[in-house]
C-alpha cells in the first residue's frame, strides 16, 4: 500500500495521486476446480466454491476518485 508518485491516473491525467495495493479477486470460474466437482458430486463445491481467485493491483486516484485494476 503506497501512493505511486508517478502513475498517471488515466481518467484525469493527474500525477502523483494514485494509490496503489495488491489484493486478491474473484476472476471467474476455475477448470480444475470444476473438473473435481463433477468427480466428487458436487462435495467439493462446499469446501472451495468455483471461483479461482488471482492477485491484482488496485489502483485508486484521490483526485477524481477511480478505482481500477490492473
């Protein structure tokens, strides 16, 4: 977590106010955790869901207020 002093937001084109962090979203469904489903009935479903989660970088602008990830 640290303000990126020079990222550029792209929405109002202002240096040095762009926070940044790293975090961990939902990005749709996992093939091997679908296959895995299947093969146990659907029990595994309970325990890990089918969501895979991946590590981004979210970005917030404290000048105009975006929020974005990249």
């Amino acid at each position: 977590m640290a303000f990126s002093s020079e990222m550029i937001c792209p929405h109002c084109q202002v240096k040095g106010k762009v926070f940044t962090e790293k975090v961990k979203v939902k990005t749709g469904i996992s093939g091997g955790k679908a296959t895995v489903a299947l093969l146990t009935g659907g029990l595994s479903l309970i325990a890990t869901g089918l969501s895979r989660k991946q590590e981004v970088t979210k970005a917030h602008c404290y000048n105009c207020h975006e929020e974005w990830y990249f």
